[in-house]
C-alpha cells in the first residue's frame, strides 16, 4: 500500500561481475584442474571478519532500505547480479544515501567466491539471494573488510528470493550439455591435428584419420541430433 501511494524513487545500480566468462573456457579449466585448487580464493581468511546478522524473511526493502539510507556503504549479494539490476534499480536505487552520489553496488555469488577482495571497501555485505551452497555464509563472514570500525554480512533473502536463485541455479545447469559437447569438439579436433601429423610423419596411409574422424563423429554427435 505504501509503496503504491508514494512509489520509490530510482537509480543506478553498478553490477561488479565484470565481463561473464564463457562458460566453454570455464569447463575445460575445471576439466585441466580436477582438484580444483586453481580456483580456491586467496581471500578467504580462517577466522570471521564479519558479524553475522540474520533477517530472513523480513523483506529486502526494508534490511537493504535502511542500511543504504544511513549513509553507509552497502554491497548486494545476488545469486545473478546482471538479472537483478533492473529490480534492484527501481526499488532500492533511490535509498543510496552515501557522502558523494554513487550507485547501488551488486555483485553476483560465484563471482563474490572467486574474488572476495571486491567486498573489502563495504561495510555492510547484504546477501539478496541465498548462496548456492551452505559455504555462502562462512563466506560473507571471512569476506575482507577494509574498515577499521566494526563490518557485517546480513542474510535478508526470503522464499522469493529462494525461488530466484534456484531458477538462476537450473538456467547455469542447463547450459552445461551444450558447452561440454563443444568442449569435446574441440578436444577432438585437436586429437586428429595431432594424428594426422603423426601418420604422415610415419608414412602410413592416409584413409586412417579420416576413418578415425568418422567413428569419433558418430560418438560425439550434437546431443539434439542423437536424441
């Protein structure tokens, strides 16, 4: 009802993502790095650097509303930063009441995980959606904070904010067969370069790769032509 008779005022919401990856290069790192110790952050501290507040359920609006109107310095973390900048603008844009005029800031979870020195300049870290896993809050709790007074992390999402990132959640997942099935193309290419060489470096006859890049054809078939 508030809302409808005085309607919130927008603004500008920056998103931290930076430019999104391609997920192919992103799945043939993980495939090269098993361990997956290439992508632990140098970051994340042993002990919390943060004091942990829960709001669940109580509304974005008002936990993110009344930390951007005092004036401080706010991040939001969101299961899909780049999807929630259009909403983030129009309800919380014009509640950012810092020194200078400056946007929301937003920054996606996975790209949180990866580079947790992008929350060092904020006070308050204000989790929108729910993390992917339950790693998200330790997190928040070790994310660095370049404060000398007291820095927090503050879980407000609630059961729509759930929905969201569970949605953003399959819409990562189903990118997946695809991205695979190119990775496989080009490991294979790679394969008949290499064999190709090979057999005409040894004199053998030259029907050999080609019968190879058939039978790898039919097992590496695109996944809707094979359905």
């Amino acid at each position: 009802m508030l809302r409808a008779v005085c309607p919130p005022e927008p603004g500008e919401c920056r998103v931290l993502d930076g430019a999104p990856e391609p997920i192919g290069p992103a799945l043939e790192r993980a495939l090269a790095d098993p361990s997956g110790t290439a992508h632990t952050p140098a970051g994340h501290r042993s002990t919390p650097t943060r004091a942990l507040r829960d709001h669940r359920g109580q509304g974005i609006a008002g936990v993110a509303g009344d930390l951007l109107s005092s004036g401080e310095e706010v991040l939001l973390v969101c299961a899909d930063a780049p999807r929630r900048r259009a909403g983030l603008e129009r309800v919380l844009g014009g509640l950012c009441r810092t020194e200078r005029p400056a946007p929301l800031n937003a920054v996606s979870w996975p790209v949180l995980n990866a580079r947790p020195e992008l929350a060092g300049p904020f006070r308050h870290l204000v989790a929108v959606d729910p993390p992917p896993t339950s790693a998200g809050e330790t997190l928040l709790a070790e994310a660095p904070a370049n404060l000398t007074q007291g820095a927090f992390a503050h879980l407000a999402w609630g059961a729509p904010e759930a929905d969201f990132a569970l949605a953003a959640a399959r819409a990562e997942l189903d990118l997946e067969p695809s991205a695979i099935y190119r990775a496989s193309r080009r490991a294979l290419a790679q394969a008949e370069r290499y064999l190709t060489s090979q057999g005409a470096a040894s004199g053998a006859p030259g029907s050999a790769p080609e019968e190879a890049r058939t039978a790898f054809s039919s097992v590496t078939a695109a996944p809707e032509a094979a359905a």
